[in-house]
C-alpha cells in the first residue's frame, strides 16, 4: 500500500536551469494534478489534498518569466 504522496515546489526562472525530467507549471498555466499524477504514474487520489491546492495557489501567483517546479515525496 502506498502512502500519502505530498507535494512540493519551488519557484524557478532561469530555464538554462532545466535539466533532467522535472515536472515544471509556465506562468499563465494551471497546476493540473491530475497530469501530474499521470506523468509520475501515481494515484491521483494520494495526492495530499492541501499540497494540491496550495501547489495550484503558488502556480497561480507566478509572474512573467517565472516557472513552478514541482516534485513529490511518498510518506510511509
């Protein structure tokens, strides 16, 4: 049985930066955690609800020339 699968992200904006598979949200762009889920091949609903929206909250605020990078970590 997996565990909660909780949501983190930082704010990027040098896309030189960009390496490796990440998971990255264009300002001007909505955090879909359903393409997420899919991306990573995780059950959408372990996602933690709260990181969900605050993830969306934190891509919602992103300013010109800003990406949100996010990742997961799965709690036991």
């Amino acid at each position: 049985m997996m565990g909660t699968i909780n949501l983190t992200y930082a704010v990027v904006t040098d896309p030189d930066s960009f390496v490796a598979f990440q998971y990255y949200v264009k300002a001007g762009e909505v955090f879909d955690a359903n393409i997420y889920a899919e991306a990573y091949r995780l059950n959408r609903g372990d996602l933690d609800a709260d990181d969900v929206r605050a993830t969306q909250d934190a891509a919602a605020k992103l300013g010109v020339g800003e990406c949100l990078m996010v990742s997961h970590s799965i709690a036991a």
